[in-house]
C-alpha cells in the first residue's frame, strides 16, 4: 500500500485497496497450478522407490507365471539406471527450459515417464529373452530417471516464476 502526504499527514489511498483484493484473487489459481505441477515430485520418488520391492521380487525363484530372474549385476544396472537418467535429465533440463520454455517442459515432461513406466511393467509381457527383458527395464528406468532429473529442475523455476514475490517461498517448498 502507498501512502500520500498531505499537509494533514499521511492518508491510504482507497485504490490500493482494490489492489491489494486484487492480489489475493490471484493467489488461488497460482496455489492450484503449482500444487499440480509440484505433483512432479511424486514422479521423483516413485522413481527412486521403485527399484527396492522389485529388485527383491526379480531375485526370487522363478514361478510359473515368471520366467525371468535378475542376477546381482542385473539388479545393480536396474537399481542405479534411474540415478543416471535423473543425473542426465537434471543436466538437460536447462538448455530444455530455456528452448521450449518452463510452462511446456512441465506439461511434457510426463510423456517420457509415463512411455518409462510401460516399458517396465510390460517388459516380461512382451519380450520372451532376458537379453530383451533386461534391455526394456533398462531404458524404462533411464526414460523415468530422466523425466524426473528434468522436472526436479523445471518446476522449481516454474513456480519461481509463477508465483509473486512474496509467495514464491512458501509455494517453492512444495516441490
């Protein structure tokens, strides 16, 4: 709020009142949006969880509906493959930003993630060799690390920039 002097003092002006009801309208779509794109964190720790029950789940003998056991160096690569697409996507999610812009990084981010998590949960489905099994948990776990690195980075500006400077700090936590 501005104040004006006078020769009688300072008085409020009544349009910073509209004003400043203007701005607290505008705080609702900003807290809706970036509590939807912050659901991107979700994406981050289903994909790091992920690996834990599965990885025990592959190791077991093999069942009749399941053909398809992970040796030790199987599971190290499914384990940590979604690190090395976090680490990739975390370090393309600059020059990505910058060239297709936040608010289109975030819309899309959930295309590879989601291609990702098909690739792991119809890989036994659909390939009869481990040599395929092992390749399609591969690049499903890479595809979901990488689309969490690139939103882990994107979202935080998003919302940086979304949001005005005095609720950036409290809307930024939510990611």
């Amino acid at each position: 709020m501005s104040l004006r002097s006078t020769q009688y003092g300072s008085v409020l002006l009544s349009s910073d009142f509209n004003s400043s009801r203007k701005e607290k309208e505008r705080v609702w779509p900003v807290a809706v949006c970036s509590f939807i794109v912050c659901l991107a964190s979700l994406l981050c720790g289903l994909m790091l969880s992920f690996s834990s029950p599965t990885l025990a789940e592959l190791a077991e003998e093999p069942n009749p509906n399941r053909k398809i056991l992970a040796n030790q160096t199987t599971g190290s690569l499914f384990a940590s493959f979604g690190t090395v697409g976090a680490a990739l996507g975390s370090l393309t999610a600059w020059p990505i930003s910058e060239l297709l812009g936040r608010k289109a990084v975030v819309m899309t981010v959930g295309f590879p993630a989601f291609v990702g998590w098909l690739l792991i949960a119809f890989s036994a489905y659909v390939v009869d060799n481990m040599n395929g099994f092992v390749a399609m948990l591969l690049i499903g776990r890479l595809l979901t690390g990488t689309a969490a690195g690139i939103s882990a980075g994107a979202v935080a500006v998003y919302v940086g920039e979304i949001s005005s400077k005095k609720w950036r700090g409290f809307f930024g936590n939510w990611n």
